[in-house]
C-alpha cells in the first residue's frame, strides 16, 4: 500500500490517482456534459422507501480519493458535505458559515487565538465521541508539510497550529489575523482518529470507509454504481433532515441523467450537471431547472518551460486570437461569460482585470512580430468532452488565422492525466475545473490553480520564475492586510498579474444546472459547484 507522502512532491501520476484532482470526475474535467466512463447505475432505489427516501443522479464518478482533506473529487466531496462535520461550516448556497462542531461562532474575527468548545454530545457514526485530539489529528494532517496532502495550500501560509486544551476544547493559533478563516475552516473535516490513524492511504481512498459526525453516514458504496447513506441517529447538531436515507447514482453518461430524471417513479428526483442542451426538454415535462454562475471554467495553461511560451508577449497574443464570445457560443450553448479577471463576475471579490483579451486578431499578429516569432506550431493538448472538443476546435481556428499552425492532441481523461503528470513537453493545455469546491475567497481560488497541490506548476515549471515569486508575494500581501479596503487593493494587484501574465487563465466561466420534479422534491436549489445538497430537502411525493 502507498502511504500519503506518495500524493505529493516526485510521484504526481501516484498524486493524481489517489486525488482525482485532475480525473473525469473531479477539477479538470468538471464538465457540463458526457465525459465516457462507466454508464449509469441501474440502482436506483425507486419508491420502496416513499417519502422517506431521496434518489439523485450524479454526473461525475465515484471512484477517486474519499479522502476528505486530499481530494478534488466532485462525487466525494458533495458527499462529504452530507456525511463530515467541520469545526464551522458553509450553507451551501449562500456560503454563510455557521457553528458545526464548534459550539459558537467565533467572536473576535481580529484575534489570532481563538479557543474552541466542540459542541456537547457529538459523536461519529459508530458511537464514539468527538474530541479533542480527533480536531487535533485532523489538522495535523493538514498542516504536514513531510506528507502533504491537497488542503495544505490553503492554511499553510496563515495558520500555525491547533492544539489540545483539555477534552472538549481545542485552541487556534493563526500566524496573523485572517479575514477568511471562519469560512476556510469548513475545509477541513475532522476525522476520528481511532478509525484512520493507523491507515494506509487506500483506506483513507475508499468511499465504504468514511466515517464522520454528520447527519448521514455511508451504507453501501460501490465503485462507479452508487453510494447509498442513511440517516445517522446519533448526530445532534442543527442540521435536521427530513429523511432517512438516500441513493446518489453514478451517472457520467448525459443521457442516462435525463432518463433517471424523466422515468417516473422508478426514476431519480433531482440531478447536477445537466447539458444545456436537455434544459428545455426538461421544462418541458414540468421539472425545475436552474443554472447558477460559477468558478467553474475552461481555461488555457502555456508551458512556460519552453521557448516562446515563457515570453508573455506570445502567450497574450495567443489569448487575443481566440474569439471566446463565439467560443461560448457554439461549445456551451451560450450558457457562460467570456473570463474579464480570473474570478467569474459573481465571486464577491471580482475586480475586471486591467488586461484584457478581446478577440483583436490584428493585434495577436503584432504582438508575435514584436516578439520575434513566426512560423510557430503549437501543439494543443484536450481532453474528449464533447463540450470541450467543440471549444478547442474553435482555438485552433483562431489561432491558424494569425499564422499559428495548431495541433490537436485530444485525450480520454486519464491519458490527458497521465500526460500533465509525467511533465509531457506539449505547448499548451486546456482544462476545466471549479476551485468553488474548496470556498469562494479570491485567494483559494487563485492558489488552487498557483500552487504546488496542483499539477500544472510542475508540469510549466512556472513556479521557478521571478514572476510567480512575485504573484506569491502579492497574494501573501493581501491576505495580510489589515484593513479590507486594503486587502482589496493587494487582491486586485494579484488578480491583474494573473491576467497580465496569462500563464493559467480561463477563457470562459460557466453556469452550472441542476434539475428535480417540484412535484416530489422541495427545498432544493443550484449550486455554484458540482454535486447537490440535499440537507435541506423534503420529498413530497
């Protein structure tokens, strides 16, 4: 078995298997549509269970890392939101943090030690009591710098430590105050320590395995098929379900989602990632279906480790010969923006970067003769969603306007995965993903995709430049700011190098759609991010 120093540093194809970071189910190819893979599960539960009992389609898989504090998983990680409790966590619309673990809020957002009561009687799925030292072991997990694991890049560079106070109470202690803790800290679901301490990486991998304190535990997990819960009678906290037990199906076919969703009663009541395409079918049939703006994006990566990509003039010039509008239009339907910062128009931090790529053939031509270029050849490496086959056909043609012969290296996910991993010498990649997954704050946005936890710093070597020292300063700047107009002004900085530099920057963002029957399904919404979240449903009928 591998031990968890394997998810990082050398061994990145041994990270990207165990994460799913950049698998068909996870951050890159978060897509809106069919992305092959294993078809739907045909176990949906049906109405055995009537009322008591909710079925959902899923649109991505079930079979990477369960892991909760090292996974990019969209499958796992919506589940985790229904099965882990952090120390505070987000309502999963509003993203407004609430006590979960933790008795109360905290009260002095300024303070950089905060001493935390765990809320009285919590226990994990198998009857054990929460505690101290299960907070403790599950931060110190995060904060391993020797077997770092996906979470890290986000509380490395402003929390110290957490440590034990007695049983029930543990202290923080913040490097300097951080404007975003409270809602970070939902990142971090805390694991009993009697059950995972002594696993190997496998078992944290496995979704039969996941144990929490949240209102519904695992009952039956089958890889690429389904995961079903039920309610955990033990959990005490404000959450309160009106059901005891759901099936979530594996449904990475798009077709197979709108036929759960239209089957009638053998069928299931609501699903994520529903094509554009389907929107108006399902409408018809009297289903709701919303579309939420998101993080969610297709972006261009350049490997910057070679000649002339690590000139950002080339690099701009190439950004500017792609017509993102019409990009948008014919890969997704119009259901998406084209990128003006690195965050979409509705983050609560967006800024409209000072550079921008319309689409300016004439001036992509200048730039490349101003860098000395001609006759360049690019090799463009995609995975085979069909959304994104469509998006880099329209790249390619832009960019052979300008005189850039393009070559398209179109991929099934794991070959794609394999190839960034191994470092493959290709010019240029696109991707998608949702860094939303994680929170909405500008910074862990930025540092999902600029940061080491991924696999794209590696693979360009970027990371080894001045400029990326100098975005790192920039950001580490910003979320030590004192004041908020200030913290403003150093994200904004951030933000504009991000797009001046366009070495990872999105070309589009797009909505997300999530459909149910009204008739059987309430308290249900869309989300800015993959999966559902049912802990506030009631099935009707």
């Amino acid at each position: 078995m591998r031990d968890n120093n394997e998810l990082r540093g050398l061994d990145r194809r041994a990270f990207l298997k165990y994460t799913g970071v950049v698998s068909a189910s996870a951050a890159l190819t978060a897509g809106l549509a069919a992305c092959g893979g294993p078809k739907s599960s045909g176990s949906v539960a049906g109405g055995a269970a009537g009322l008591d009992h909710i079925d959902v389609a899923i649109g991505y898989n079930n079979n990477s890392s369960w892991d909760p504090l090292n996974t990019g998983s969209a499958f796992a990680m919506a589940a985790h939101n229904h099965i882990y409790e952090g120390l505070w966590d987000a309502e999963a619309v509003t993203r407004t943090p609430y006590a979960a673990l933790a008795a109360e809020l905290p009260t002095d957002l300024k303070s950089t030690e905060w001493t935390v009561k765990l809320r009285e009687g919590a226990t994990f799925h198998d009857g054990q009591p929460v505690t101290a030292d299960d907070v403790v072991y599950s931060f110190s997990r995060v904060l391993n710098t020797e077997k770092k694991v996906l979470t890290n890049a986000f509380f490395a560079s402003w929390l110290k430590e957490v440590s034990k106070v007695d049983e029930s109470t543990v202290k923080i202690t913040m490097k300097f105050p951080f404007s975003a803790a409270v809602q970070r800290f939902s990142i971090v679901k805390i694991l009993p320590k009697h059950v995972f301490e002594a696993q190997d990486a496998d078992f944290f991998k496995q979704g039969k395995n996941a144990v929490g304190s949240g209102p519904f535990k695992v009952k039956a997990h089958q890889d690429t098929s389904f995961t079903s819960f039920e309610k955990h009678d033990g959990y005490n906290g404000s959450l309160k379900p009106s059901f005891s037990s759901m099936q979530w199906n594996v449904s990475v076919d798009a077709s197979a989602r709108v036929g759960l969703l239209t089957s009638g009663v053998s069928g299931v009541q609501i699903s994520d990632n529903i094509p554009q395409d389907n929107i108006d079918q399902l409408k018809g049939k009297d289903l709701s279906v919303e579309g939420v703006d998101s993080m969610n994006l297709l972006g261009l990566a350049f490997n910057t480790s070679k000649a002339p990509f690590d000139d950002k003039r080339v690099r701009q010039a190439l950004r500017m010969a792609i017509d993102s509008q019409k990009l948008v239009d014919v890969s997704i339907a119009g259901k998406g923006t084209t990128a003006t910062s690195y965050l979409h128009t509705g983050s609560p931090e967006y800024n409209k970067a000072a550079t921008q790529y319309d689409y300016n053939p004439e001036k992509a031509k200048a730039l490349l003769a101003e860098a000395g270029v001609s006759g360049l050849s690019v090799t463009l490496l995609s995975t085979n969603i069909s959304w994104t086959k469509v998006a880099v056909n329209t790249i390619k043609e832009g960019w052979e306007a300008v005189g850039v012969a393009t070559t398209l290296d179109i991929q099934e996910a794991a070959a794609f995965n394999s190839k960034v991993a191994a470092g493959d010498p290709v010019d240029a990649l696109t991707f998608s993903g949702n860094p939303n997954q994680f929170g909405a704050d500008a910074d862990l946005n930025i540092r999902w995709f600029y940061s080491n936890s991924n696999t794209f710093l590696p693979w360009n070597k970027w990371d080894q430049s001045a400029e990326f020292k100098a975005l790192e300063a920039q950001l580490n700047a910003a979320i030590e700011a004192e004041s908020p107009e200030d913290h403003k002004a150093k994200t904004n900085a951030a933000l504009d190098t991000i797009a001046d530099e366009a070495v990872i920057y999105p070309i589009m963002h797009m909505q997300l759609f999530t459909a149910w029957d009204p008739k059987k399904l309430t308290g249900v919404a869309a989300l800015d991010i993959p999966g559902v979240n049912v802990l506030k449903a009631t099935r009707t009928a």
